[in-house]
C-alpha cells in the first residue's frame, strides 16, 4: 500500500510513539534499507538542521549530524553552557531564537513535556530526542529496525529488558511501540529499586495477554535460553533521587546459555551491566544498532522537511 506522503509526515515520530502505525513502520523500514544501499544524498540541499541539546548526548546527537549531512545539508549546534541562557534568557525564548535559523529542529531536554512544549513555540519541526525518563522516538525506531534485521516477522518473540526499568526512556518507547506487534512476550529484570510502573505492566498485560504477576523476573528465576531478544540498559543516576543499585552484570557465562539466533542490545553507553568481554559475541547488537541509528534519522528528516 502506497501511503500519501503528508500523511506520513503528520503523523510520523516527532514528539511521541501515539500517532504511529504499522504502515508508517513499514514505509520508513524500506526506505531506511534503500539508503543503506545508496548512503549519501542532495534531498536536504540548502536545508539546516539546528541540533539542540539540553543534555549530554553522543550517539543521538552525532547520528543526527552525521544524517543531516549525508542528505547533503548543514547543522548548527546549541551549546546551553555558552548560550544567553547563563544570562538568564527563559527556555521559551531560546526555542523561538533557534526556530529561526533553520529548517528543522532535534531538541533533548531532561524535563519530561518539554519537547512538547517546545513544539508549541517553534516556527520549525521538531524531533524529540529524548525527554527526561519520558520517550525517546527515534531510538525506538531504530532499536525496532535492528530487531527486524534479524526478526523480519517481528512476531512470536520473547524479549527481555535489562536494567533500570523505571527511568529509561528507550526502554519506555520500545515498550510502547511494542503494542504494535502484540504477538510478541514482554519481560522485565529490573535494577533494584527500579521496577517500572502498574501502569506499564498493566498496559502489557493487555496488549501481549500476559498474566501481570510474571511480567518481572527475578534474577533467581532467569532462564536466558527463553529469550529472542536481550535489552541491556544502565543504571539511570541523573534521574533518581533515592540511593539505587545496579545489581545484576551480563556475564560470558549466561551469554553462552543464549539461543545461537538471539540477540544482544544495548542503548549505550553502558557502565558495568555489559562487560566488554562479551563484545566479540555474534550475538551482540549494540554496534549495529548505532549504524543503524544514522539511517533511520536520514529518512525522518528526508520526511519531515520535504
């Protein structure tokens, strides 16, 4: 089915995963596997990228840069620490200041709401890069797209997230565009003190028909071999306010327990809940994920501008 274009761009990831569906997937996932084929472009000719980030980033940030310029446009970059924010300029005035200066904007900020907020006062697009423990879009894309390189079916999977369940935005936005393929199981080993909210198990429950009480695994009760799919997270300290533990480590010997065809993931960067050692493992993702990363956002800019 051939989707009209403005369609695609109302509704596809800007702020959220809410307006998304299946198509919208499928149409950026070929698009997405045309452009790894032809990695350059002129689409974006003349068109500038404003790349503004309220909060340490080098992945998300960089792969923004890296697309913008492989579609052939510029990026300019917000510093907040060198910015007339030190000079007590209000958030609101910094986003209609920098709306002026290009074509499209990649706004992260650690406030939940205020990429949404932002969006009201922009003259300009914005792309959400991640919003406090909120959602972060475009990783969910891409850790979907790195899923279906290996799960083209992107059914029947059980998935396992790692870490710190409550306040990892890319666990929350994989969850969520997860109620798209509900033929798939869920499973959480959370952190101490970091188990995700009634809400999100609830929702899961619902959409994947899983009994709620086996939702979360112990880490006396794990069985790796289950598991399709390993989503390995750190522990969020930035967002917590309590004393947390990051008590659980990925180790070569539970990896060799896996399934030959599973897979590892991991957002990045990681502290000691995925030890280098286990880099060399076919099983591990979490390279690719950043390749693939470049990509997907070379194909929502192409959208969200032309």
């Amino acid at each position: 089915m051939k989707l009209d274009r403005k369609i695609i761009i109302r509704n596809i990831i800007m702020l959220s995963l809410k307006n998304i569906c299946r198509d919208h997937i499928v149409y950026l996932f070929n698009q997405v596997d045309d452009m790894m084929k032809n990695k350059n472009s002129t689409s974006m000719k003349n068109k500038i990228l404003v790349n503004a980030f309220f909060e340490p980033s080098t992945r998300t940030s960089l792969s923004f840069e890296t697309a913008m310029y492989r579609l052939g446009g510029n990026v300019i970059t917000f510093n907040e620490n060198v910015s007339s924010i030190k000079k007590g300029e209000s958030f609101e005035d910094t986003i209609k200041t920098l709306s002026t200066y290009g074509d499209i904007m990649v706004l992260r900020h650690p406030e939940i709401g205020a990429v949404e907020k932002a969006s009201k006062i922009s003259n300009i697009p914005i792309i959400n890069a991640g919003d406090g423990s909120g959602q972060h879009p475009t990783q969910a894309l891409l850790d979907l797209y790195t899923i279906y390189r290996t799960f083209p079916e992107l059914k029947n999977l059980n998935i396992l997230f790692i870490g710190d369940i409550e306040k990892s935005r890319t666990i929350h936005s994989l969850v969520e565009i997860f109620t798209l393929y509900p033929l798939n199981k869920l499973h959480f080993l959370a952190f101490n003190n970091c188990l995700p909210n009634e809400d999100i198990l609830y929702n899961i429950s619902l959409n994947h028909k899983q009994n709620i009480d086996g939702i979360i695994i112990q880490p006396d009760q794990l069985d790796i071999s289950l598991y399709d799919v390993v989503y390995v997270t750190r522990l969020q300290k930035e967002r917590h306010c309590s004393s947390v533990e990051s008590n659980f480590i990925l180790t070569p010997e539970m990896v060799s327990k896996m399934k030959e065809k599973s897979i590892i993931m991991h957002p990045l960067p990681r502290n000691k809940e995925l030890p280098t050692t286990i880099d060399m493992d076919k099983r591990t993702v979490y390279f690719e994920q950043m390749k693939y990363g470049v990509y997907i956002r070379m194909a929502l800019l192409e959208q969200l501008t032309n």
